[in-house]
C-alpha cells in the first residue's frame, strides 16, 4: 500500500479524518456565546408558553365570572331571611295563605288573587313596587283579572314595625292605599331609621290630609301592635322568610320580580279559570 493510500484511511489523514460536532468545530469563546444565546433562547420558549398558558387561563376565569355575573343579575332579589320561618315558600308550589284585612285594590269578582307579604322598609319592596306592582294594578286590577292584597311583613327591627302600626292606623281613617303608596314612594335608606320615628309619622299622616289627632292617639297607642304580629306569623306560617313574597293564586314569587315574571304567573293563573 502506498504512503498516499495510508494516509487516506488511517485516522489522522487528512481524508480520513471524521467531522466533529458543530461545538468541536467552534473556538471555546465561539462556543460559550453560543451556548448563552441558547439558553436564552429556551428560557424565553419556556417564558413564552407560561405566558399563553396564564393568557388562556385568565380569559377562561373572566368568561366565567361573566357568567356568574349575569346568572346573579337573573336570580330573584330578597331580604335578608326572617328569623323562625316554617318552611321556604317554594317557587311553583301552591300554599293555602289568607288575605289579611287590608282592602283589596280591584273586584271581588276577580278570578286570580294576589297577596304581597312586604316590609315598608325593605328596598326591594320598593322596587317591586315602582316596577311590577304598578303594571299589576294597570294591566290586572283595573281591567277586573286581578285582586290585589297587601300583608304587612316587619322583620327588619322596631321601625318597620312602627311603620306597619302607622299603616294600620291610616287603614282607620280609611286611607291605606294613599299612605302606603306614599311610604314606598318615599322611602328613606335602611340605615336611617329615624325617618320612620312615632313623630314623623304622625306628621306624614297629617301632610296626606289625614286626621292628625287620632292618627296621633292611635299610634301612639300600639293598638295595632297585635294586627302586625298577626301578619308577620301568618307569613311566616305560609313559608316567607323574604320580602317581598307574592302569592298568585297561592303559589309563591320570592323577590323583586321584574314585571315579565309576575306577569307570566298572573297569565297562567288565568289559564286555569
């Protein structure tokens, strides 16, 4: 075999000499700025997919308190619960509840009734009241479908009691309406509880054109006091524990409905006469 020959297979040739890695190739300077390019390069890989993984994550959570949001915005608004209530009034069940004796605003031929258990503080009666109960009156009551009753539900402490006495007293000269429409047309916050005083009472009485002294002598008798407890345990007794509460036809809405459900109920009781 000839030197030449030699030289091409033995491994230090030239020829025969195999390539090395693409790092043996390079200087070692070369080879430490490549390999912290590199490192940079994964780390930022790495960074890149903890980030979209966040991105996605954040997106799903905000989709689903978006959801919740609006499923909150849809569920029935009520106070705070009644302390030794029965049973929950249960939505679709019908319940065997009395109409009190509060003068019902329609016919007494009218083939639905309905009975609101409320408290003249409770701002979700309020709203009940600006909003469904007006379009009940408008679209029900005045066209002889509808018989609408009002119960007396004070449970949120001594002024909603004392408001319910004034109620009473009113119902005495013969104005409940007037004075119940004007206490939830003119209802005070439910932190101020003054507004709801004996004194101040007497004094709206008197601006609705009621008689001032005997409006007077019987709220400051507690003569009622009985009448509002009465209400307020047979509520409790029918399965309120929030207001407002209407029965139609005895079958409970719990909540500030808004008039679209209040309706549908009213609707379908008519159905069935």
């Amino acid at each position: 075999m000839s030197e030449s020959e030699q030289n091409s297979t033995l491994p230090g040739g030239a020829a025969g000499k195999k390539k090395g890695s693409f790092f043996d190739q390079l200087s070692p300077k070369s080879a430490v700025i490549v390999g912290l390019v590199g490192g940079v390069l994964i780390l930022c890989a790495i960074g890149f997919f903890i980030m979209l993984g966040l991105y996605f994550k954040g997106n799903a959570s905000a989709s689903n308190g978006g959801n919740n949001a609006v499923a909150a915005a849809n569920q029935p608004s009520t106070a705070p619960s009644a302390q030794g209530a029965n049973q929950a009034a249960a939505p679709g069940q019908p319940v065997n509840v009395g109409v009190g004796h509060f003068p019902a605003l329609g016919k007494s031929t009218a083939p639905v009734t309905v009975v609101e258990f409320a408290d003249f503080r409770c701002p979700y009666c309020e709203r009940f009241f600006q909003d469904a109960e007006s379009n009940i009156i408008k679209d029900y009551v005045n066209t002889g479908k509808v018989k609408f009753y009002f119960r007396s539900f004070a449970f949120l402490g001594p002024e909603s009691t004392v408001a319910s006495e004034a109620a009473e007293c009113a119902n005495e000269q013969g104005q409940f309406w007037k004075f119940h429409d004007w206490l939830y047309s003119n209802q005070a916050p439910e932190s101020d509880t003054t507004y709801y005083s004996k004194d101040n009472l007497i004094k709206y009485a008197a601006n609705l054109g009621l008689n001032k002294t005997q409006f007077a002598s019987c709220l400051n008798s507690d003569k009622y006091a009985s009448a509002v407890q009465q209400d307020l345990s047979d509520g409790e007794a029918a399965g309120v524990n929030g207001t407002p509460t209407t029965f139609i036809n005895g079958t409970p809405l719990v909540g500030a409905q808004p008039y679209s459900a209040v309706k549908a109920a009213i609707d379908q009781a008519l159905q069935g006469k």
